[in-house]
C-alpha cells in the first residue's frame, strides 16, 4: 500500500534497498513554511489542537525535506492535559502546569485518558493519512510514563528534576500510582493513534537520563514495556535520551527499534541491542558543520551502523536555528550513501 | 602532618581504617550558617571574592557536618573572569557572561590568567589551612577547560549549549586556542593552589556528557590530561558528569581519582576504571528519602564498591533543598559501615 515503506519495512527487519531517514522535530521552527502556519494558529497549543493546521505542519518536512516518514505533530503534554492537569507553553522558557502531582489525592483526582479526549490529535492523524495518500508511512508518538511523571511533579523543565526524584524516594507508591495511570491512558491514547492511521509509534522518554539504572528499571522501563505489549499491530520505537545504561535491558523491550542519542557509542549499542533495529544517532550540532563536514558526519555514522539494519536520525530533536539546507544535505547523504551498504 | 588524611591516603591508593566522605557543594545552602554569612558578603560573587567569608564557609562542613575534607569555597568560573571574560550571578538563573566568545580575535583578546590574578583564592585557601590546623586536607579545584569554553561561548547555562557545539563543528581552531589558553590559565591557578596549600585538586567537567566521545576526546579529555600531567605535587580528581563513554580512555589519565555519577554503574565503572580510586556516586536525590532510606542506600552503595578504593560523596552536588541531618546521616553511615569492609 505505501508506495515507499522503507522506514516499516527497517523497523521490522527486513531487507531493504537503503536506509530510510527521519529527523526527530523534523516538523518545525527550522522550516520557514512551519513559522507561517505556527502565526496563523496563534500559539503553539493552539497549533497542536487544530487538525488541519497540525496535519500540514506535519506533511511539510516530507514535501520539503524529502524524508521517509512523517510524525505527527503534537506534543507529549496532551496525555496529562486529557488526564486533567491542563499545561501552557511560555516563550523561552516551555511548558509550565499551573497545578502540579503532590499527593496521593493529586493523583487519585486524575482521570484515565481514553483515546476520544485525544480526538484533536486522532483528527490530525486522519487528514494527514488522507492527504498522504500513501507517500510514506505516519509515526505515531507519545511520552514515556516517567517523562511525563517528571513534568506532572515538576511543574515544568529542570536541570535535576529534583522535586519529581525526590517523590520516588519518598512517596514510591504515590510514584506507582501515577505511572500506572497515565501508562493506561497512553495505552488508550497510541492505540487510537493507531486506528486512526499511524503505522509506526515511537515511545519518547526525554528524561531517561536523570534516574539510576535501578530506579529506571522500576520507574520506567517497567511501564514502557507495558504499552509496547499492549500495542501489537504496528511496530514500536523507543527513544530513552540518556538511558545509556539500560541498553542491555532494552535489547529484550517488546519493541522493534531502539533509538540512540549521540552520546552512545555505535559499536557498543550494536553489541548491547543486537536483536533491536537501531535509529540514530547525529549529534544536531553537526549539521551546523559545513556541508563538506555534515557529509563526512554523515557517512561516517553510517559506516558505523554499516550492516545492523538502521533508521537514520539524529541523537535529539533538530535544533530551531539549523539550516533546512543542511537537514537536506544529511538526508540526501543517506540516500545516496546507504545503497552501498545494501 | 593531617590528623585526618584518610582522603589523600585513599587517593593515593593506601589502605585505610575506614572509606573517607565529603560531598560536592557540601559548603552552601543546605547550611543555615553558610546562609547567614552569604547573607553578609551581599552576593555570591562577593562572598567568593572575600578570602575571609570564604574560608569560614569552606571550614563550617567540617565542624558541622564532620566531613573528612574540606573544599575550597569557590567558583569554576573565576578563571574566565581572570582572563578577562566577566560574569555574572543571577538569583534562580545562574551564571550570564555579558560578553562572549565568537572570534578568533575574541580569544586572542584574552589573556592567560597567572596565580596572582586569582590571590583572592590563594588567601582563603591560606586563611583556611591555618584555621583548619591539619584537622583534615584541603581540596582545590577547577573547572575543565571544555566545561569553562561552554560558559564563554554560550554565554551561560544551557540545555543543549548548541552555540557551544557549534563553535566545535564549525571552528574547531578556535575552540583549541582557546581552551589552550584555558588550560594554561587553569595550570597557573591550580599550581598556585598547591602552593598555597591545597592537598589534591579535583578538576570538574560539569558539561562532558553534551558531547560525542570523539568530541570529548579531542576537545575535553586531551585538555583534561594536560592539567594533571602539569600537577604533579598532589593527587587529582577527574570529574566528568555525563561521560560514562569515556570511563575506559579515563582509566589512562594522569589522575588517581576518577568521579563517578549516579547514572554509572558502579560494578561496570570498577572494571573500566580498574587503575583508579573511584568517588562517588549516590543520587542527591536520594538524601530526601528518610533516615532508614539514606542508611539502606549508603550501605548498599558502600558494598558495591566493596575492596575498591573508594572515597564516599554524590553523584552530583548536594541540592540546596536538602535536610543537613540527612546529609549527617549519609556521613555517619559511611563512616560507621564502611569499618566493615577495610
């Protein structure tokens, strides 16, 4: 059905005549033609909740960048939001909830999200599948339990994440209780995304990288393993930024791929995940290099990967300030480069 | 001399009665008494440029909290300021450079900062041996050349420190003048420490953890081992937050103490870091549990080091939100559990 199925076809390991490319954040600040619409929605939330506007935002990068899948545009804050702790998006500073998690009762007042308080997004997804038309595959997406439990607890971004690590070592049962809640509602919530439409979905567990290794295993890699099993008809992805140490343990994750940050090493990862599809893993800041040296960073990640059966991506989101004309230049790298390792 | 050498003995890799303890920022806000005299010096910057506030707050964790080091009360970034890049503190912001650096002619501009240009840290370092009367060693200290660029360059803290970044894959020759310049800057200053009487240096690469591992070679750990090479009068710490990929290159620094984080495991880091005495590593975060939570995690802690040379502290620098009897709890539990396993 999809006329180019090369980011499915990797994901459940099969052979393919090249690497498929994506860009975590593909869709937005660096494209110009994001910017527009993003001034027409008149904020960011606001952006998200409109189906029509989020479905052409998240089209654009395949028109534009030439990339092999799109995803979704939404943000990872909806979950909480339809759980009932509603998020606003500050300029410069991100997302701040005015209430915050404290207490046993915080959480018991939280509802489970079912996949209709989430229409806006399931809205999206359908105008993109439709206006699509096949091209390449949708990536569906949601936070990680944890990731979201440290922006609930918090009340918005932290270097330490210190007040929603010290609710795991003080109140570890109220942390459970939160985590099973919100890891039904993204249950409910990806598996409307993919009724909808969405042919892959990526796990995203921003904060992996501010636990231990045990309390990772506890605190999430124990409920990301839950939605992964409870989604079986598409292939999953999960991006642990951080959770370098936990990359023996993802090797036996139900999910298909694993993505790396720039920070782990390919050979390594390779040898911890053998039975995983690897995506990664270009530091963002290469592509501020010239397009000699974005090239060069180019080949030689894929050299790295060589035959693991790869995603090409970066370690983290695109940074706002990159040029599109870069973003294209390691897309179309891949393209020509991989053939020669198929 | 020392009445209490159990750290330098540790560092030094000689049997001890018992596993030495002092914690990073142990001189700070936990402390009422630190709070008070902060309160006089006016400002943060003030309180490091008074040598006789600064030894006071640099002794306070030895009386009050019975640590087995004292740390000289300080700042990293007291050595771009002596090379003529000024910063300043602002209250739930951090440090902010008004000016930063760009150019070729930015770092030329700057000159190498020899020991005198930094007396008021010599002096307290001075006033705080004579108060201090050998009870127990002082610790000097610096910050990493790399983690020092990543402040001049990006003009404060930042999430990603991509302004940073970019300088490397976009003018790679004046990111190496310019940590050049900061190295010699930083040999000057330590050696001036030692003279002054610090007992070990520990050198803190707060930002290892944004880079590659090739990057962190080529633009931190090369630096890194120039300073020790260049200090050979005391044992030397290497702290490097975030960069678990470097522990086996780190195993051949001219250092005899490497810093482990929490994210670090700590049977994997005694493996890779087998020459080394290793520091470290319990999650600030976890002095907020109760005192049965704190001793259960110091012991389990203290056994997985086990018959490895070992000097107790964090993973990271004691949060400001802190309870000092939990802190005390950690110390004490060291000290008396730790008889068990000399």
């Amino acid at each position: 059905m999809l006329q180019n199925n090369l980011l499915i076809q990797a994901a459940m390991g099969q052979p393919t005549s090249r690497t498929p490319v994506w860009l975590m954040r593909q869709a937005g600040r660096i494209l110009k033609e994001y910017r527009q619409v993003r001034e027409k929605a008149g904020s960011f939330i606001n952006l998200v909740k409109n189906p029509e506007l989020a479905a052409e935002v998240t089209i654009q990068p395949v028109d534009i960048l030439g990339v092999d899948a799109a995803i979704i545009f939404s943000d990872i804050l909806v979950i909480p939001e339809a759980m009932g702790l509603p998020y606003e998006m500050e300029e410069r500073k991100g997302p701040v909830f005015p209430s915050v998690i404290q207490s046993k009762s915080d959480v018991e007042n939280l509802r489970i999200a079912e996949a209709h308080d989430l229409h806006y997004v399931l809205d999206a997804i359908r105008i993109t599948k439709k206006e699509l038309n096949n091209r390449v595959p949708l990536i569906g997406f949601a936070g990680a339990p944890f990731t979201l439990l440290a922006y609930m607890v918090e009340g918005g971004g932290s270097k330490t994440f210190s007040k929603a690590k010290k609710l795991l070592y003080t109140h570890p049962e109220i942390a459970h209780a939160l985590l099973e809640k919100i890891t039904q509602s993204t249950i409910n919530y990806l598996k409307g995304q993919v009724e909808a439409g969405a042919n892959l979905v990526q796990v995203f567990d921003s904060w992996a990288g501010i636990l231990s290794p045990e309390q990772y295993q506890e605190f999430s890699l124990a409920y990301i393993e839950k939605i992964c099993k409870a989604i079986p008809e598409v292939p999953k992805t999960v991006f642990a930024k951080g959770a370098f140490f936990a990359r023996e343990r993802m090797n036996s994750l139900s999910c298909q791929v694993v993505g790396l940050d720039w920070n782990m090493d390919i050979e390594e990862s390779k040898k911890m995940l053998s039975n995983k599809v690897l995506q990664g893993n270009l530091d963002p800041c290469a592509l501020y290099g010239s397009y000699d040296a974005v090239k060069k960073e180019t080949i030689n990640m894929l050299n790295q990967f060589g035959k693991h059966t790869h995603i090409a991506n970066l370690g983290h989101g695109l940074y706002p300030d990159t040029d599109p004309d870069k973003v294209r230049c390691f897309i179309d790298t891949v393209k020509e480069y991989s053939v020669t390792l198929h």
